[in-house]
C-alpha cells in the first residue's frame, strides 16, 4: 500500500502548496490592489444577485402571508381609524404647504442649498447581508445599470444608512454606519460643534455609534440629534444620523466624547435609498472604491480639516480651498458655495480654520 | 473533474441554504458559517483532496460574494478542509461529535484570523469585547448548525462514493 500512496501523496501535497501560494498571492494582490478583483466579484454577484433577490422576496412575501391572515372584522375597523387618521393628515399637510412656502422663501434668500430630500432617489431593497458580524455590510437589488455609482449615500425614512462600498451592473455593496471602518463627519443641530461618528466592533451588536472629537465648550445633551456635517467630503449635509446617548468629557478636556443611538434600525434594514447625487469634492473620482474605504482612517483633530478622511488629496484640498461647501451636482450656481451650504448645520466656525470665512454671514442668522 | 463539478454543485446549494436562513431568519441572530461547515465535512467525510478543494472552492466563493481581504477565506478554508481529512483515518464517519466539535474549532480558528486582520490596522480593537459578541456566538451557532448540515452531507457523501471503489487506499483518497 505504501508504493501505491506515495506518489499520490505528493501530487496531493503538491497541490496543496501550490493552492496555498495561489492563495497568498490573491491575498497580496487584493490588498495592494493590482489586481482587478472588483471585475471578478462583479461577475459572480451579477449572476447570484437574481437569486438573492428572488430568495429575499420569498422570505418577506411569507411574513406578509403570515400578518395580513386577519378577520374582515380587524380589517374594517382598521379601515375606519385610517380613514380618520386620513383626513387629520391633509388639514396637517395644508399647514405645512404654507410653512414649506415660507421656508423656501427663506431659504433662497439666505442662499442655502436645497433639503435632502429634494435630491433624487432610488429605491432598492436588502437582498442579502454579510454573514459573519465582522462587517455590517449589505447587497442591495441595483446597481451601474440604475445609475448607483460607489461613493453614493444610502438612507432610509429614518436616517443615515451608509455608503455605497461597490457596484456590479445589478447590485451594489453598502457598508453601513455601524460598520467598524464608519467614519461620518457630523454636527450636532442646532449647535456649532463638529464632531465625528465612528463605527466600532465592540460596539456593533449594541447598533450604537461612537461619538468623537466634540469640542469641550459646545453644549450637548442626551437627546440631542446629530446630522451629517457639511464639511464631510462624502456625506451630503443635513442627514440625520441620530440621537447622543451619553456624552463624557476627554481626559485632556479639549474634546468630548459619547456614543449615538442611529436613527435607523440596522437590524431590520429591508428597503433602502441611494441618493444619486454624490457629494464633489475637489478631485472627483467616481470609481476609487477600495482606495476610499481602505483609507477611511481617523479624522484630524479639531481645528484643522475635519471630515472624512479620502485619499491624501481630499484632506489637502479641504485644508486650502471651501472645499466643504460643495454640494452635489444638480444644485444651485456656484456662488452658494460660498456662502453656506447645509441647512440645519453650522459650518462650524469655531472649527475651521478659516477657510469658511463666507458662511459667517449667511448661516449666523440662518441657524434656528 | 467530476468530482469537482460536484463540490462546485455543493458550494452552490450551501451558498443558497445560507441566503435562505439569512432571509427568514431576523438579523439580530447570528448566522452559522455553512460554508465552513461544508469544507470540514467533506474533509472528513471523503479525505484530505477533497477537503483541500472544497476549503478552497468554497473559500473563493465566499470571497466573491461577501468578506474583505480576498483569498483569505479561500486559505483558511482550505487548510480547514485538509486538517479535517486527516481525521478521516481515525474516526467513524458515524461519530457525530468529530465534525461538529471540529466545525467549531475551525470556526474559532477563522474568527481569529478574522480578527488579527481587524486588529491590524487598528489597535483599538478589543478582543474580550470581540470575543463576547461576535466569535463565540458564531461558533455556537456553527457548531449547532453543523448538526444536521453534516447528516445531509454525509448522505450526500454516500451517494458520490456509491460508483466508486470501495477500498480505500490512503487518507489523501480521491
């Protein structure tokens, strides 16, 4: 048996080393980025993504199953009450057309960019999620064909959700917020203090976020609402992220720090927005997926540019020019950039370093 | 050749019955890792070549579809797979406890990795923390899942190997 096994044996070894080498070497290559992986896993997720998505369809039309089994009974009663509710809500939405009106007089007035939710949109649903709870990485249905490009903001109803990481012709990756390698430049509402929210594994089955890098004299409080900041060089400005949990004071009593509960439930993520609009920054790159999210290190201190941190071009261009205050594509002249951008955020005057000299005028007064 | 086509076969199925339990079940439980489950089964059901390749296939499939660090999984997949037909010469096929419990050690094993190649680049991990709420959720639920995933693979098994030889000659097998 031993003259038969051995040259078996070492082909079978062979094999193995040569897998081995093979393996290595994708490792290697993934990492420095030579090699074109990103084209590979576009295939594979172009052909599987149908199935996924058909899989996740059966998964929620059986829950939909299961709770519209109700009596004619529940169902008439149900209809009554909203048909109130119904009516409550067109007196409200009369109001608030007014106030609306009002507001956009406001608003061109001090010459501030449009509300998020004017951006356009498009609709995809979750159609799978990473297993291991390393990553809180997402698929969802749409991808290049339905124009998502990598770089896009990804919400709900709710909230923040998180970046798109990588696009396929009918899928894309999201990364969310909560994810470890989350870095999101933010504000808190109402008040002029910049800050930044941070995923972090320990924090991760908790769904909370960490808050860093408050400068100590801003006033926060449990409660308070955190929006994305407009100087962050990949959020759009005003999105909110959520709510301050608890806040404690750094040990070099420069900064703050805290933890945010999210807006959004990330455990029950089924139907998602992807903005179509991506914030611009000085070198627009539609297509460095790897190099943004591999070097989504921490941000600088206070003070200086604050914001996500892209390549090393964007923190420079931050540095010299308004860099923050440019606003997607399909937004007003140029000339707005200068004075202001977001609308329910400060740009931070005690935080730049006076590169934001223009917006003093306009979002002074605007700041409710 | 055949034999690959049916362990690509069975990546794929596996692939889809881990999207199925993703999509019923809600995302605060954690999933098992099916496809790790897989690798060790074969390995110990059919030898350390098939292992070998299974790992590896299995791996690569893993990395293209989800995971960070491309080829990572695919090694240690592989090695999972080898290691687990070496155990092929010494147990029963019939004794469950082996490739459960060696399931979960493997898994143990990957979420290491997993997170010396988080803690890399960054120090501030915590492994207690880690280990709390991430690995040893996922080894429980791998080694509860491997349960039943390795009677239907042991069957599958016996109807691969039904037009094969029956002696066995090495533990490197076919």
């Amino acid at each position: 048996m031993n003259d038969k096994k051995d040259p078996r044996h070492k082909k079978n070894r062979f094999t193995l080393a040569v897998l081995t080498v093979v393996c290595a070497a994708m490792i290697l290559l993934g990492l420095s980025e030579a090699f074109p992986i990103r084209a590979v896993r576009n295939v594979a997720g172009t052909i599987l993504s149908p199935l996924q998505t058909g899989i996740s369809r059966a998964g929620r039309w059986i829950d939909s199953q299961q709770t519209d089994a109700r009596t004619a009974e529940e169902l008439s009663a149900e209809n009554d009450a909203l048909k109130k509710k119904v009516s409550y809500l067109e007196e409200q939405n009369t109001l608030l057309s007014e106030n609306s009106n009002e507001l956009d007089q406001l608003r061109s007035l001090y010459q501030l960019d449009k509300d998020y939710s004017d951006y356009d949109k498009v609709a995809a649903d979750v159609i799978s999620k990473d297993p291991s709870r390393w990553y809180d990485v997402f698929t969802i249905n749409k991808g290049t064909n339905a124009g998502i490009e990598t770089g896009m903001n990804v919400i709900t109803d709710g909230g923040l959700v998180g970046l798109v990481t990588e696009t396929g012709s009918t899928w894309a990756k999201v990364r969310s917020i909560i994810d470890d390698e989350s870095r999101v430049s933010a504000s808190v509402l109402d008040e002029s203090g910049n800050c930044i929210i941070s995923g972090d594994l320990s924090l991760i089955s908790e769904g909370k976020l960490r808050l860093s890098q408050l400068n100590a004299d801003v006033n926060v409080s449990a409660g308070d609402r955190i929006v994305t900041s407009s100087i962050s060089d990949r959020y759009l400005p005003g999105i909110l992220i959520g709510y301050v949990d608890s806040i404690e004071e750094d040990t070099n009593n420069l900064t703050k720090n805290g933890y945010i509960i999210p807006a959004v439930n990330f455990e029950q993520i089924t139907d998602v927005f992807v903005i179509l609009t991506k914030k611009e920054t000085g070198d627009t790159s539609g297509t460095n997926a790897t190099p943004e999210t591999a070097a989504q290190d921490g941000e600088t201190v206070t003070g200086t540019s604050t914001g996500d941190t892209g390549t090393a071009s964007d923190t420079t261009t931050e540095n010299g020019t308004d860099n923050a205050a440019d606003p997607g594509t399909d937004n007003n002249a140029t000339d707005t950039e200068n004075t202001g951008t977001g609308n329910n955020t400060n740009a931070a005057p005690d935080n730049s370093t006076g590169t934001q000299n223009g917006t003093d005028t306009g979002n002074g007064a605007a700041e409710g | 050749m055949k034999r690959n086509i049916q362990l690509i076969l069975l990546v794929l199925i596996t692939w889809l019955l881990q999207t199925i339990f993703g999509a019923f079940v809600p995302n605060s439980y954690v999933t098992p890792n099916m496809l790790l489950i897989l690798s060790c089964s074969m390995g110990f059901l059919l030898g350390t070549r098939t292992g070998m390749w299974t790992g590896f296939l299995a791996g690569i499939f893993y990395d293209l579809m989800f995971g960070n660090i491309f080829g990572l999984t695919a090694l240690v997949f592989m090695y999972a797979g080898v290691l687990n037909g070496k155990l092929y010469r010494l147990f029963f096929e019939d004794d469950i406890r082996v490739p459960v419990l060696s399931a979960g050690l493997f898994d143990f094993i990957y979420n290491i990795v997993l997170f010396i190649s988080e803690y890399i680049p960054d120090h501030s991990v915590r492994f207690g923390q880690c280990l709390k709420t991430i690995i040893l959720p996922d080894v429980f639920a791998t080694i509860l899942a491997a349960i039943p995933l390795y009677l239907i693979y042991r069957w599958l098994s016996r109807r691969m190997l039904a037009d094969q030889l029956e002696e066995e000659q090495s533990p490197w097998l076919r």
